[in-house]
C-alpha cells in the first residue's frame, strides 16, 4: 500500500514586494511576508488560502 502525503509545502511569490517564500498548504495560522508582513495564506479549517502567487509546488 502506497500511502502519500496530501499536504504540500509551496514556493509562493509576495505580491508586494515580490520576496519568496515556503508555506505549507495547511497552515493552521496566518502566514505574512517575512520583507513587507503582507498575508500570504490565511487558514481556512482545511487548505489554506494562499494570497501571493504560487510559483512553485515542493515535493
């Protein structure tokens, strides 16, 4: 049996200062940029909903 993961880690690019930065797709809390503070994702009891653009989906 092959069990995988259904969370992700995601590069995702700020929409202000265009910074990079890695947020899990789950997050319980709400993530800001590490530059500017601007939320990138903010929970929603599941996935959480990412506010920047995701550049890229780490395996």
């Amino acid at each position: 049996m092959n069990k995988r993961a259904r969370s992700k880690f995601l590069k995702v690019k700020c929409n202000d200062c265009k910074s990079e930065q890695i947020v899990f797709d789950r997050a319980s809390s709400s993530v800001r940029c590490n530059v500017c503070g601007r939320t990138l994702a903010e929970p929603r009891g599941g996935k959480a909903e990412i506010k920047g653009e995701i550049i890229e989906v780490l395996k």
